[in-house]
C-alpha cells in the first residue's frame, strides 16, 4: 500500500519569475522605522512596497 508525503506547511511555492530573489537588510532607528511606517500606511502600502516604489524612482527606474 502506497503511502503519500504529507503536504508540507506555508504557503504554496509561487511561479517561476514572480518570487523577489534578493533581501536587502537594512539598519534603521526605531524613529526612523516608526516614520517609515507611517509613511507607507498613509499610502496604502507595505513599508517594503513604500521603500521600494522610493528606491525606484531615485534609480530611475
């Protein structure tokens, strides 16, 4: 009687070429990551979408 892997836990793998391939860490002060969040809250957005939508455009990208 065959028996099958258990499922492993988390989320499913996504599709080749929409995963980040890079973390960049960066150290902040706590007031600096309070503002930073603030900041991307006012916008709707994660702090890491609101720190990159930055990085974007002083890159010109």
């Amino acid at each position: 009687m065959p028996t099958s892997k258990p499922k492993k836990p988390g989320r499913p793998r996504l599709p080749k070429g929409n995963a980040k391939a890079v973390m960049l860490r960066v150290r902040v002060t706590p007031d600096e990551r309070l503002a930073i969040e603030k900041a991307a809250k006012s916008s709707n957005q994660t702090a890491s979408e609101w720190i990159r939508s930055l990085l974007r455009t002083a890159i010109g990208k």
